[in-house]
C-alpha cells in the first residue's frame, strides 16, 4: 500500500523528541505557485503538536502566521508545551529554514491549544446551508500546467466557483463547495487543519481579478475529538468562505467545514495580504 | 489632567527596550471576577509590540492565549520581531509572572504581524446592521458590587443584552451594541484590542444559564490605520457578537466592531471554554 501524499508532506522526523524539534520537508506533491500549499504548512505545524511525547489531549485552537516564503527543501520545526494545566495546554510553534549561509531563518510562527474535552451541552449557530448533495454536484476540473496541490483535494464547487472571465464583474464572495483530499483519506486533525485553507482567495472571487496575494496569518477552531472525526471518515465536507473586509492591502476570510451529516466541525480565519 | 484607566493599565516600563523586555502591572480599575479582564490582557500584550522600537508599521492581526489565570500584580511582557520584511513584520509575545518561589511562568502567549499598509481598493462584505443611533439606546446599568471592568465601558446593547432572568431559556447568542470606553478615551489599536473582548459569553446568552468559563484564545484582525482610527476619536462603536459551534466544553464567538460612520474596523474571534 502506498503512503498516501499528505501523509507524505507531514512525515517528521525527530532530531530531539523530547524539546520538541523535528525535521520535514516540503512535499512537490503540495506545491503552489511560488511556495508550498499553505494549509499543508499549517498542517505540518500542528503535527509536531501532534507528535510530541507530552502532548494532552486533541487541538482546539491553531494561529499560523506565514513569515516568509518557504523554499522547496528541508525545514525545522520547534514545538514546546509552554504551559500545561489540568485539562489544557499552550503551545508555541516556530518553523525555520537554512538560509543561503546555512543559518535558520523563521519562516513561520504559531501557537496552538490543545485540551482534554468532555460531554457537555452543545448547540450550533451556524447551521449547514441547504445545499445539493456531493454526488450531485460536478467535480471542479483542474486543467494541465495548473498549480500540483489543486490535485490534492476533490472539490465540488456548488457556488462561487473561480471566476473563468477575469473582467471584473464580481459582486460578493462566498463560494459554497463540497470536498475532501484526493485521493480520499480518513479524517483527522492535521488533514482538516490543511482544509480550511482550500478556499481560493476571496478577493479574486468579490472583484473577479487575479491580483497577487498571500495568505498572512490563520486561525482555526476544531469543534470535534478524534472519534467525531473517525466518524466523517474520508466522506465529504462542506466548506462555505466569504470574504469580510477588504481594505488597504488586507482582507479577511471567515471559513466553515462541516461534515455530510451536518456537524459543524472546524470554523477558521484568515488574514491575507492582496495588491493593488 | 489626570491619566485615563487604560494607559495606566497599559503603562510599561523597559526592562530592555532593544531586547523587547518591559514590565507591567495588572489594574484594579479592569479587574473581572477571578483576574483581570482578558481584553486588556489582551490589549498589553499588544502595547509591547508597539512600544518596540524596531516596530514596522501598524498592527494587522494579533492572537492572544490565555495561558494560565494572572494573579494581581506586576507581569513580565517579552516581545520579539522575529521576521521583518520589507512591508511586513512578524512577532511572538509572552506574558510571565513569578510563582510563589519567584521563578517566572508564562501566563500569556501571542503572536500579532505589523504592516505598512498602502492605498488599495476596498470593500465591505459585512455592512454594519441597521440600528438606532447610540443617543436613543439606554445605557446598561452595572449595579453595585459588580466587576470593575464593567464600569470601564459605556455599553448600551440594542438586542441580546446580558439576561436578568437566568431561566434556561436562551435561543440565539447574538448581542448588538453600541460600546466605547468609560471615560471616553481617542480609539487606538490596544484599546480597539480590548474592545473586541468586551462581549460577555456567548454561551450565558444561549442557554440563559451563567455556567463558568475562560477565554482560551483569541484573534483580532485590524482593518484600519492609525489615521483611520484618529478620525474615529472618541466616539460609538457598534459592536455586534454571536456564538457559532457550542460542544464539549468549548465554543467560538465571533465579533465584529463598526465605527459609527459605517466602517468596519475589526473582527475578532475567540474560542472559550464553559463547564457543564
């Protein structure tokens, strides 16, 4: 059985477990225009929480924040249980790369909370839009030379597709789209992490105009533990983003993941710097 | 003139300026019930970073993780440009305090990016909801012997006001109001930090039932620059929160602050933890 290619981008080896420093490397598999696939890197930054010997119990909140452009080739990963309570504990991340001298250089930074959760209430106010099933709805067709990481994921765009006439005609930004990776793959933490950044930047969809960008900073919550996740297995999510405020260089994005039965598993932000 | 409450709670001296080490104290004027008010936490950890002298530019996104509960008393705030580009510039934050053999504790972690930001288009996907103007809504009445901080804010809610009635009878989480600072303070980024906390839980909303809960982390996204904020002054904001996934111990808010002209200024989300 061969390895499926997101359990490729996230395989870490550790040059010292117990401080928390692990070694990676981009995945070809994953590439974007002029770096890897952000939501692998945010990903990846949360397995080193994932694989830690201290680790407590599952992630409830992750912040990434992109400092700088990652190169094809080895990284460095940093992760340290900052403070550990009873029931939750604080995690800072840092990951760097050698510069052309051979010195680490930060490349991105994150902290993450993880927490032991029990049986409470719950309720959702975010309900799941009415929206046709995933086998009803076409499969987005990625055509020859587009960027590899598209590959990774099968998405079933139902509305806010990416624009195919740039002309400047767009009037909002929400797209509504079924996925999950490609090939399909159970469910789990660092694969829903990497989801919520599927999404194509909501500034090409609001003015249908491809400017430069470049996501800055994400946040995401993880509603769900492990054995809510192994219950959505390798079915379909749907995803809702929409744009909130663009001004200046920098928007926001708001994303949403919920699973075909409903449940709203992961809500996440972003912040993403755009020109012109 | 004397010092409004909030600089002297956002009042740092350096320790090492270059090495970004200041030190502060917490302050009675914003205490809430078992320490102090998570926005000014908040609203500090900020204030480091731009009282750094290396400082590029005006804040674009700040996370801030309530690490451990902050006894009353003086704190430690290290603050670190580990990135700086050419237009963006990337920080981590601790907050430590001494325990009771005297070694310091981190309390608090972050993260926030800084941004020389430049004319571009703009556009809002989330226009500010109709309401009465701030004059025709009554002011909450915060009644003796309640939390400090409370008094450190004029609120006057239009919709989801805290309930008097703790009946189990909650059906939305949504709270629309309009805020400032008490006394009126000129807006600027620490404060605007603080502001977006000012939401109680949404959780004591939904189900009319005040169960205990913590702040675990919280992520504000600035749309604004300093010049921007100055011709907000002192005015109204308008203010709007709303729970999203309530399970197992943890839900998310999401708030968004508008000044009274129409601008939407930040949008913030947090992720809290409530018992029961």
């Amino acid at each position: 059985m061969s390895t499926h290619p997101l359990d490729q981008a996230l395989a870490l080896a550790h040059s010292d477990l117990r401080a928390g420093l692990f070694t990676g490397a981009t995945s070809a598999d994953y590439w974007n225009m002029v770096g890897p696939f952000g939501g692998t890197t945010a990903a990846v930054m949360l397995q080193a929480v994932l694989k830690h010997p201290d680790l407590l119990g599952a992630p409830v909140a992750l912040t990434v924040n992109y400092a700088a452009a990652l190169e094809a080739g080895p990284f460095e990963l940093l992760a340290v249980p900052v403070r550990t309570n009873r029931s939750t504990q604080h995690w800072t991340i840092q990951m760097s790369q050698a510069d052309a001298e051979g010195r680490p250089q930060v490349v991105s930074t994150g902290t993450a909370v993880t927490a032991l959760r029990r049986d409470t209430w719950g309720a959702s106010d975010l309900s799941m839009p009415e929206v046709p099933p995933p086998i009803e709805v076409e499969r987005l067709s990625i055509g020859p030379g587009k960027v590899a990481w598209l590959d990774r994921y099968e998405m079933r765009p139902i509305s806010g597709t990416i624009p195919t006439r740039w002309d400047g005609s767009g009037d909002h930004s929400e797209t509504r789209m079924w996925l999950r990776d490609a090939p399909a793959r159970p469910l789990d933490f660092a694969a829903l992490a990497a989801l919520c950044d599927c999404f194509y930047p909501r500034v090409w969809l609001r003015r249908a105009k491809p400017v430069p960008i470049g996501t800055v900073s994400i946040t995401t919550y993880f509603h769900v533990d492990a054995a809510q996740l192994a219950e959505v297995g390798d079915g379909y999510l749907l995803g809702r983003a929409t744009g909130q405020q663009f001004r200046n260089g920098y928007f926001d994005q708001a994303a949403q993941l919920w699973s075909e039965a409903g449940a709203l598993l992961a809500t996440s932000n972003q912040i993403v710097y755009f020109k012109e």
